[in-house]
C-alpha cells in the first residue's frame, strides 16, 4: 500500500498546526461560527445534532493494521468507543469535541491519515473496488490510478471551490463493486485489442435530489493521459457549473443541460488543449506508486483445501468470500451487520481485532466497502476457519454478504441535522424481521437514507428506502429495482409511504412477492424487472 513520501508528511503535519491554531481562536471568540464553518470543513469536521462529527479520509479503502488500530484508539478516546464506517469507504466519529478535533488529527497524522477534502465542495475521497489487487477478474490493480488521483486533486488550486461536492470512482474490472456509474466521475480501467491500458470516462452520475446514470463520455483514454482527461472533465463543469443553485449545482445537471454530446465536445477541447501545456504527472511518478502496491509475498503452493464441515463456516465461506488471483488464499469480508445492529458501527475493541487479524492473516492490509463492511483481501485458506472462529466470537462473522441483512443505512436523523427521518431504527427491524429467511431470499440489496441527500444510496438498492418529512411526522417511500452494477438502474417508487413499521411490513411482502414469483436462479432484481412493479404494488396496497 501507499506510504507517505516527506511531502505527503509535511502537508498534513502543516495543516494539523493550521487547524489547532484555527480551533484556538475560535474557542477563545475571536472568529464566529460563521467564519469557523469554512476552515473546519476543510478538515472534515460537521456540526450535527448533537455534537461535532469528524470524517476521516481512507484513501480507496486501504488501511494498514496500525492505521486501523489508531482508529480503534482514536474512538476509545475521543468518541464513545466506536466508529461508523461510510459509503465513501471513510469512517466517522460522532461524538466529537471541538477542543480535541487538532490532537485527533495529530493523532491520525501520526500514521500518515487525515481529514482533508472529506468535506466541503472539492474532490473527496476517490473511491474503487474493495477486492482491488486481489480480484481475479481486474486488468489492472485499480488503487496506484486512485492514488495518482488522490496525490492531483489534493489542493488543487482551481478545484478547492467547485460548484459542488465533487466524488471520483476507479474500477478495473467489468463487474462495478464500487457503484462507478453513480459517481460525477466514473473511470474503469479497460484494454484494448491491443493489450494497452486505458481509461473510459464515465461523466455526470449521482443520486441525491435529481439521482442519474452516468453515460460513457470517452470509452479509451490513454493511460498516460488520465489525469489530464479528469482535468479537463472538471475545468468545463468549473467554467459552467451553477453556483447560485445548490439543488442544480452538481456535474450530473450540466451534463443533463448541455447534453452529452456537447459536453463531450468542450471536454475533448479543453483536452486537446491541456495535452499542450504538458500537466500530467511524469510516468516516473505512476510507476514510483505503482511498486508500492506490489503483490504481497504469497506462499508459493499453498493449499487450496478447505475443511467445510463446520456447516456455519462453510455459510459463511460460500456467503463472505470470494475468490482470490492466487491460489490458496481468499478475500474475506467481515460484516458489520449484525441481526439487529447498526449497519456499518465497529466498537473500539472490533476495530482493533480487525487490525490483529491483518497483521497476522492479510499481509497487514484491510479494506473499507462501499457497503460499509471490512475486507480482509489476502487471507490463506489455510488460516480461514481459525480467523472465522474469531470473528464470530466478536460478532462480526454474520454471513449476509449482499444479502437483505447486509443493509447500507445512512446515519439518518439520530446524528444528522440534514435528515428527515430515522434510518438506523428502520435498518434495525427489517433485519432482525426478515434474518431467518435470508438464505432462502438469497442475493438483495437494500439500501435505507434519512433524507433526499441519499448517503444511504436508496436510488440504487433492489430495494431502496427514503425517509421523508410529512407534516413533521416521518413516512419512509419504497423504490425498487434499483442497481449499482454494471447494468446500472435507478430504483422506482411504488406509491404512497410508510410510517415505520409499516416500511417494515413493505419490505417483508416484496420479498413475498419475489419468493412466490421468482423462477430458477433469479435474484430479487431479476424477478423485478422480468414482471414488473404491479404485482409488488398490488401486494403492497391492494
């Protein structure tokens, strides 16, 4: 994985000591609220309801076992002993006080994190695949791209007040494990006939308010010119993009109102234009990243054997892993979706049996989902039973991977000021009403947000969740036949909301309806789109 060089040090270092002296002056009221908000935002700390909220960045999603470690500790100290693993692959802490947000970062610095560009309307964190440099289906890892990414869009001066937030994807493999399509920009490292690594473009999606699919806007850049082609895509949405409308203010519009072709025009423009002045990084910088993210030193020969006798085991084999490039080993994901639990919270204690368990299984390497879940990508088979065993005595070896337990839920409105409506209470229930039957619903995605903000990505779940505000009471809307794969689809409302139980009722008789419905080897989403919304409407409402 990446380690910071002295710059990357410096950088982060001098922004903690910026920030301390930024918190000083505003505890000892020599600047207001109103002029503290921007400063804290650049380093990821929110106001919520009830406290400040800190968003740490996790780069791609990879952690070192002492990064992970100094999460734990971070949330034994400062928070109340747990934190909450994001859909940008980041973790938040809920409970934060302003006094000690500087020593937090300091703390994070201190093992080359920070919380830069979390928030505010820059470039966030750049996101991939969570099994990236394990996945036997990848061209390419994906992660030196992202970081390249990461290194380009970090203080980038022109980029520091875009229109809006702005959220990048890197994938190399055609099955999308990171909601490409879904994100402003979508890139997807592809081959062409003739071997040659490159990049196709994917501009304009999103959820939110106005949810969109990105359309392909160039399907081959050249890999050296990747960077280049991410500069112009952004300097044409900087030119044009609206900033007296903040509901109209995303790429995803501009793209929708000029329209795909024109966009795509002044891009390849601009393009043609930057190739002259020369601003891509120097191919000794790519390939400087690229051996830090060198193959592990797998065990030449090792067992690809597996004692499946302990039947929980093999569930969980069959459900949480996938296969590895190299023979003998597996990529584990551990659930943080217990029945019942909060979907994406790790105690301090888990937090820290997760790093143990990379340090001696996974080559000191762990990984932050989309999904919210923990990925352990290099585990020997022959370690899996005895690291299972762990797990499962933590709570953290529930086998629900894409299952309708395996549930992404924003925070919702027990933390955040944005929200309408509850989202964990609702998460909470259809988990523990639906947790016996979900072998037999098999693969389902469900996705629950407290607001039309969409941080729980409900436009892209087989079934998809939004709280909303009715005359101060909070109703909860039904979508189906959402999808954040390669066949990308936005989820429909079915008709009139829900109070909170009764999304709970929802829920379990469109699982009925696909249980009675369903024909051999369809998912719930291939049942939904082969009969369509009446028949669940007609179970929902009559």
């Amino acid at each position: 994985m990446y380690k910071y060089d002295t710059y990357d040090q410096a950088m982060v270092d001098a922004r903690v000591e910026e920030f301390r002296d930024q918190v000083k002056r505003r505890l000892e009221g020599h600047i207001t609220e109103d002029q503290f908000k921007p400063l804290r935002l650049m380093n990821g700390l929110y106001l919520q309801l009830h406290a400040y909220m800190l968003r740490v960045a996790v780069p791609y999603g990879t952690l070192s076992s002492a990064q992970m470690r100094m999460l734990g500790y971070i949330a034994d100290k400062y928070d109340r002993g747990y934190g909450h693993f994001t859909t940008r692959q980041n973790i938040q802490y809920n409970w934060i006080k302003l006094e000690d947000a500087p020593d937090i970062l300091a703390d994070l610095a201190s093992v080359e994190m920070h919380a830069i560009q979390t928030s505010g309307n820059c470039i966030r964190n750049t996101t991939s695949d969570q099994y990236a440099g394990a996945a036997a289906d990848e061209v390419i890892d994906p992660r030196p791209y992202a970081e390249l990414i990461r290194q380009w869009s970090t203080f980038h001066p022109e980029f520091s007040f875009l229109p809006r937030k702005f959220k990048m994807a890197v994938i190399a493999s055609d099955t999308d494990r990171a909601a490409m399509r879904l994100h402003d920009i979508g890139i997807q490292l592809v081959k062409n006939d003739a071997g040659e690594v490159g990049a196709a473009f994917y501009v304009g999606g999103g959820m939110g308010r106005t949810p969109m699919v990105a359309p392909c806007i160039n399907p081959f850049v050249p890999i050296d010119q990747m960077i280049t082609y991410s500069e112009a895509c952004l300097r044409v949405y900087n030119r044009y993009g609206r900033r007296d409308n903040k509901y109209k203010a995303r790429i995803k519009i501009l793209v929708h109102e000029l329209g795909k072709d024109e966009y795509t025009r002044q891009v390849e423009a601009e393009f043609a234009h930057l190739l002259t002045q020369g601003i891509e990084p120097p191919l000794a910088e790519l390939h400087r990243i690229q051996a830090q993210f060198a193959d592990p030193a797998f065990e030449a020969g090792a067992s690809d054997d597996l004692d499946r006798s302990d039947p929980d085991f093999a569930l969980w084999v069959d459900t949480n892993c996938v296969v590895h490039k190299q023979p003998g080993y597996i990529a584990v994901t551990i659930s943080l979706k217990p029945v019942g639990g909060i979907p994406g919270d790790a105690s301090a204690d888990q937090i820290r049996l997760m790093a143990d368990l990379a340090r001696d299984h996974s080559f000191d390497e762990l990984r932050v989902t989309h999904a919210q879940n923990i990925v352990l990508p290099h585990v020997k088979k022959a370690d899996l039973y005895g690291l299972w065993q762990q797990l499962d005595a933590a709570g953290l070896g529930t086998a629900n991977l894409d299952r309708i337990g395996d549930i992404i839920a924003c925070p919702g409105l027990d933390y955040c000021s944005l929200a309408n409506a509850r989202s964990i209470p609702v998460a909470q229930k259809i988990s523990e009403r639906l947790s016996d039957r979900s072998e037999a619903i098999g693969e389902l995605k469900l996705k629950i947000s407290g607001c039309i903000n969409a941080c729980g990505h409900h436009h892209a779940g087989h079934i998809g969740i939004l709280g909303v505000d009715r005359k101060g009471v909070e109703n909860y809307q039904l979508l189906l036949g959402g999808c954040e794969g390669a066949d990308t689809s936005l989820g429909q409302i079915t008709g009139p909301g829900f109070d909170e139980d009764g999304i709970v009722d929802a829920v379990e008789k469109a699982t009925e309806v696909y249980l009675s419905t369903r024909q051999d080897g369809e998912r719930f989403l291939d049942t939904y789109r082969r009969i369509g919304m009446a028949p669940f409407k007609e179970a929902l409402y009559g």
